[in-house]
C-alpha cells in the first residue's frame, strides 16, 4: 500500500485547527482509526514505524508513513514528516529535537547499517504517540478538500458526502484509505479517456446524501463502480483487469 502522506497533497496548517462549523459532528475514534491505519500500513509493528523502502531515497516514518528527506534529496512528493512535527508541537506534543532537520541517514545502506539506536529511539516515541498521528492525518485529508471541491462539477454534493464521511471512524477510514490506494483524483495526468478514478470521482459517484453506515455502504459502491470503469477505459496492454477482484475486495472493507 502507498504512503497516506505521498497521495495527499495539499498541506496542512499547524495549527489544531477544529473542523468547519457546517460540519457534522466528529464521532471517530481516533485509537480505532490509528489501528486500521497502522495495520495497512506497517502490518501493525513497531517495527514498520521507521522503514526505508526498497528503491526510494527517503525513510518512511509513523503509521501513515511520513517521509522525510535525507539532505540534498529532492523529490516529486511532498514531504510530509516535518510537517507532522510541526502539527504536533502546534498541538502542545513534546516532540523529541532528534526529529529536526533533515533525516540523519544518507541511503538505504547507512540506514541499514545505522547501529546506533536512534531508529529504535524513533520507533518507541511514534508508537507511544498514535493519536497525534492520526490527527495529522485527517487533518491533511481535510485541507484537501477545498481541491477536490474547486474540480468538481457538483462541490457541493462532493462537500456534504466528504463530510458525511468524515464524521464517523468507518468513514473516515475509507477517505484516508482509498487516497492512499488510488488518489485523490485531482491530476489530470491520472485519467484514463478523460475520466478519473480518485477519491473526487467516487464522491462525484455517490448516490445522494447518506448519512453513517449508509454513507460508507455507497461509498464502497461508487468505489467498485469508479474501479471497474477505470479497467474498461484502461489501454489493453496494461492487463489491468487482473487487479480488480483485488480492488474490488479492498472496496469491500468501507462498507
């Protein structure tokens, strides 16, 4: 599964800013979120909470794999785990200075070979401190919204059913989920015939203004729907119908 911060690509304040007031209340258990989260993303160990991937110049930190950047490395993402430390001090969280700067690792191979427990060190203040993760988290999904709103042909519907979602756990976990899994649908260079497959497209998607478990029901429904025409516009070469029954069983889990 691809890095939450990777997909999500409008920065958030650092402020703890509480959500719009024409918002519905929030009911999400953020403990139970962190859960789902961390086990998509680190398989649930403490381990995972500082990783370096194979074939990227940048370690991957926290249940939403934060990356931070090695000095002189500069890439087509933004990086995201200094703005968690912000976040997180803006919220009155003692963040270790270890955190600071630039990453303390040039590569892969001195990561790997880095004996000197400051990765551990890491590991145990990210795993003691799960819900200013989860915070930052949906606090970056919000701030995207104002995007995906401003490309859409009906903001208003997208609004309210983002909001809808948000309000709940199980809501919020198919928002921050399927931006990881397939974006959030605002590149037009990520089209297919014109046609996205984002989490603007399954918003746009959706069927009226459901509230709750019926919220998340349709959104599992407009994601399968999204997915499959995403497979009949694809070019044939790619062979991307072998990927739906996966697809569509990942959809399964937002209902």
């Amino acid at each position: 599964m691809k890095k939450i911060i990777l997909s999500l690509i409008c920065l958030v304040a650092v402020a703890c800013v509480p959500p719009p007031a024409s918002a519905p209340a929030s009911r999400v258990d953020t403990a139970a979120l962190g859960r789902k989260i961390w086990a998509n993303e680190c398989g649930g160990s403490v381990q995972g909470l500082v990783s370096w991937n194979a074939g990227e110049a940048f370690p991957s930190l926290g249940i939403g794999h934060f990356i931070w950047f090695p000095a002189g490395v500069q890439e087509p993402f933004a990086e995201s785990f200094p703005g968690f430390v912000r976040y997180a001090r803006a919220c009155g969280v003692n963040v270790p200075a270890y955190f600071d700067g630039a990453a303390p690792w040039a590569n892969k191979r001195v990561f790997m070979a880095d004996r000197s427990g400051r990765a551990d060190a890491m590991r145990r203040w990210l795993a003691s401190h799960l819900e200013i993760q989860v915070r930052y988290i949906m606090a970056r999904s919000r701030a995207a919204l104002p995007a995906m709103a401003r490309q859409s042909h009906n903001p208003r519907a997208v609004t309210q059913r983002y909001q809808a979602l948000a309000a709940t756990t199980q809501g919020m976990y198919c928002l921050v989920d399927y931006v990881n899994f397939k974006g959030e649908g605002t590149k037009t260079s990520e089209r297919y015939r014109g046609q996205g497959w984002g989490l603007l497209q399954v918003l746009e998607e959706m069927q009226g203004l459901p509230q709750g478990r019926a919220a998340t029901a349709e959104f599992s429904r407009a994601a399968g729907v999204v997915l499959r025409r995403r497979v009949a516009n694809s070019p044939a070469e790619r062979g991307e119908n072998r990927w739906l029954a996966g697809w569509l069983n990942r959809c399964a889990t937002y209902r």
